[in-house]
C-alpha cells in the first residue's frame, strides 16, 4: 500500500506540473494591441513590448506611415507591425514638434502668458488635426478594422497623449490600459480617471509647487486648476462630438477613457509628493531603468583619464538637437572650468569656448554613463526618463528645464534635495559652474540622490515586472472591473454631493421657514390674547 501510494505521489506531481504548464500557456501567451505615442513616450513602450515578447506574448503595433520615432522593423515573429497611411509626411511631425520646443524654450520668456496660451493652442489644435487624421485612417478602414478583429486581442496598450486607442479597443470589444506620465494639465486623470486632487496640498500639474504651499501659493494652485481645466476643454472638448460619432451613441471622451481598466503611471514615490490614487492606478516609474553596461573602448578610456575629479554627463534629450551659438558658447566655457572630464550630447556647430576637458558625442549612451563609478553629476533637461535613470544610479542632478512637464519634473527634484535648477534663457558661464560645484562637492547632494535610489529599489517588484503583470493580469481576467471606483456612474453635482447640499438646505429652510412661522403664529395668537384680556 505504502509502496502504491509512493509512487502514484510523484506521478500525480508530474501531471499536475504538466497541466499547470498548459494552463498557464494557454491564459498567458497572448495577443497585445499597442496604440503608441512618440518621442520619449515610445521609448519606455518599446521597453513594455520587449519584456511582453520575452514572456512569448504576441505584439502589434499600430504606426501610421508618417511616424518619425515608431520605425517598423522586426527580426522577431511575435512583433508585427500595421502600418496604416495618413495624408502628410514625417516632417510634418518633426515640423510639429519642434514648433511647440521653440515655442516653450525659447520665445516663452519674451511673450506674455496669454500670448503664450494663445501660441500653444494653435500648436495643440495641430496636433489634434494630426491625431484626427490618425484615427480616421484606422477607425475608418473597414479592411485594417477587420483584419485587427480577425487577430482577437486580450488586450490594447495606450498612450492617451494620442487619442482613440479607446475608440480601437470599444470597437474590436477588447479591455483597454493606459500607460503615461501626465497628461495635459493632468485633466484626463482627475476628470476621467476620478483621481482625487485636494487642491489644498496637491499642487497642479505645470505649477512647479510642492506640496507644502503657503495661502498664497494655495489660491495660486486652485487658479491654476481652473485656468488648465478651461484650455483643456477648450483645445480638446471637440473630441467629444468626434466620439459619439464613432461609437454611435452620445458621449463624450473623458467618459469613454474613463473606462481604461488600468492606467500604469511612469513615476513612483520617489518622484511623487504623497497624495491619493486609486487602485486602479499603478506606479511603475523607471521600468526602463537597468544596470550599467560596459562603456566603447574608446569612451571608457576618455572616462578613465579623468582620475579622481571623475565625469559629467550632460544631455538635453533627443529633441534638442543644438543651442544657439550664443548659448553654446556660455555652457562650454563653464565645462571648460571645472576639473572634471565632460561627455556632451550635442550636434550643432562646435562651440569656440569648447575646454579640452570636454568631448562631444551626437548620441550618449546615458543609462551606462550614469551608472559608472566615476560619473559624479547629471546636466539633464528633465525628461522623466533621464530623471528616473539618474535616480535608478544615485547621481546628483543640474537641470536647464527647457519644456512641458521638464520644469515641474525638475522642481521636485530640488524639493527632494537632488538637483540644483537653473533658468536656461538667464544662463550666465558662473550660474553652471557654480551650479556644478554643489552638486558636487556637496555631499549633501549625493546622500540625497542615493537615499532616492534605494527608495525606488526598495521595491516588491521590480517596475517592469509590475506594468507586465498588470497587462498579463487584464488578458486573464478580461479586465479589471473590481479596482474600477464607483464615481465613474455618478455625475459632476453627485460627485461633490451637491444634490445631498442642495437637499440639506432646503430642508434646513423649510425647517426655518416652518419654525419661523410657528413662532410668528404662536406670538400672534398670545399678543391677540393679552390684547382680548385686557380689554
């Protein structure tokens, strides 16, 4: 019996093993759908993409013939690519974007605030053209349309910086996620995501405030909700009519991205001030972040020439290819001044004021550079992925915030005692070598980049593991209803529970009415009776 009994144990092990593997094959191999968004928004996708394809997913793309950043090219099976025509080029894209870049770093400055608005949302109402164009080439392609559904996706990846990735998942009936750092104003989030925002300690997107704001600051912080709120509905409320045309029925496109199941958020807590979120909402900030890689040969050798004093790393992104020359020849004449060695990303023309210790590169290979030994500061625009990497390697930062969301993202880098910030279009040679001096040498700095570092490796899982497992975990259950909050069926006045104010004030004056004239009635009736006795 005993000996039966042995042996049928392992056995039974084997099989269950077996069909666990089978299971396991068949509810997580599945097909994604990824609608993408460019320039820095693509790279941490392509991330997301690769570890999907690593886990033996199959993976769409789906990229207009126009994309300057999503190239399609595939060694790999597993990822194809629908390419899908619009009617303008890939310079038209480029021109777009560097329009808004020039506008937000360089003429900001000399123009009024609303001159700047008025500017911006020309640029907005572009690219809203631009992504109009988009959707109308995939949402009305009858074949494109049926060949996706033909494919059976779990799931579509989204980016809602570029609109009808919802539109695409309602119509081929698929559960749809978004993966994002902000979006405009932060509007999307709070209005169609019913994230909380107590304006009392939350400061608005773009507001570089943190959140400790004096009163003061506080009215500043809620005018700036409002203003944010109204040119965001007034550059993207048209959406609304586009929506109910596609689904057929009234709607508007705050209400159909509200129904994402899972909105996978590219920042963390060593990034974010403490504030609400909901369950739905995931924290997965610096998933493209990994262990340095060993440096070219050549470029280790300029590295190691610095000896003790170390390098820096400067970098102002990818979309900002050169600087005036003007402007190029103040920061090369401060990076001349320092007894660092300088790798620098930049292709304009050669600066005259360029120091020996200095060596330019058209492209950097960042994330290697900051995680070398001998890296001592980060001259970053702050873009959040150049941020995350520098907290991924601990190393201090210098910021020369230029556009969108780099201010803000900067300002909360010198909240948290990281980085030293400085104006770009006031830069002056002894602001960036002073700037470059406390970094530096002063340690404070380096505790407080390295303090943030082990924060966000502190972690249960690993960033990417978690916006893997949140895709994989919608594929298996067909969504994620259960973390959806229930403020999604009320209505704005439900909402701030002003239906239960309204009802509670006429109650409170009905209460009044009625008390008051019962008394009225009561001081009537006994003067009446005082009257009749004395007569």
């Amino acid at each position: 019996m005993s000996t039966i009994a042995s042996s049928s144990g392992p056995k039974k092990q084997i099989c269950l093993a077996i069909l666990h593997l089978i299971l396991l094959e068949t509810v997580l191999c599945g097909n994604v759908l990824i609608w993408p968004t460019e320039g820095s928004h693509w790279l941490n996708v392509k991330v997301i993409i690769q570890e999907l394809l690593d886990r033996d997913h199959n993976v769409t793309v789906l990229v207009s013939t126009a994309s300057p950043y999503v190239i399609p090219k595939s060694t790999t099976p597993a990822l194809n690519y629908e390419v899908f025509p619009v009617p303008f080029e890939k310079d038209h894209i480029h021109a777009i974007i560097n329009s808004v870049v020039n506008l937000w770093a360089y003429e900001k400055p000399h123009i009024s605030f609303w001159q700047f608005y008025k500017r911006l949302g020309v640029e907005i109402n572009t690219l809203n053209k631009a992504n109009r164009h988009m959707c109308d080439a995939v949402l009305l392609n009858k074949d494109l349309m049926k060949s996706l559904e033909m494919k059976k996706f779990n799931v579509l990846l989204s980016d809602p910086v570029s609109l009808c990735g919802d539109l695409i998942a309602l119509i081929l009936d698929i559960p749809f996620m978004y993966s994002l750092r902000f979006t405009p104003a932060q509007t999307v989030e709070r209005y169609c995501g019913k994230i909380p925002s107590p304006p009392s300690y939350v400061p608005a997107a773009l507001s570089e405030m943190t959140d400790t704001m004096s009163l003061m600051e506080r009215i500043k912080n809620i005018v700036s909700y409002t203003v944010q709120d109204l040119i965001f509905q007034s550059l993207y409320g048209h959406w609304d009519q586009y929506y109910s045309q596609i689904l057929g029925k009234p709607t508007t496109f705050c209400e159909t991205m509200g129904k994402a199941e899972i909105w996978l958020i590219r920042t963390y807590w060593d990034f974010e001030y403490p504030r609400p979120f909901l369950p739905n909402f995931e924290f997965v900030g610096g998933l493209h972040c990994q262990p340095a890689k060993p440096l070219p040969e050549d470029m280790e050798e300029f590295v190691q020439s610095s000896g003790e004093d170390g390098i820096v790393v400067f970098s102002l992104g990818s979309m900002v290819k050169n600087l005036t020359i003007e402007k190029g020849n103040i920061i090369a004449s401060a990076l001349s001044k320092i007894p660092q060695k300088v790798l620098w990303r930049y292709s304009g023309k050669i600066p005259e004021t360029l120091g020996l210790n200095t060596k330019l590169y058209e492209w950097l290979p960042q994330n290697d550079l900051l995680g070398h030994p001998k890296t001592k500061a980060f001259i970053t625009h702050g873009g959040t992925n150049g941020i995350y990497e520098a907290i991924y390697h601990g190393i201090p930062m210098v910021g020369l915030p230029l556009f969108a969301d780099q201010p803000d993202n900067l300002a909360h880098m010198k909240a948290k005692g990281m980085a030293v910030v400085l104006d770009f279009n006031t830069l002056e040679e002894q602001d960036m070598v002073d700037a470059l001096n406390t970094v530096i040498n002063n340690p404070t700095y380096k505790e407080r980049a390295l303090t943030l570092s082990q924060i966000h490796h502190d972690q249960p899982i690993k960033p990417l593991d978690r916006a893997v497992f949140w895709i994989e975990f919608v594929m298996r259950h067909k969504g994620a209803k259960h973390l959806r909050p229930a403020a999604h069926s009320l209505t704005w006045y439900q909402y701030h529970c002003l239906d239960v104010i309204a009802f509670l004030i006429i109650c409170l004056a009905a209460f009044l009415i009625v008390s008051i004239k019962c008394c009225t009635f009561c001081f009537r009736k006994g003067s009446r009776a005082v009257k009749k006795k004395r007569e």
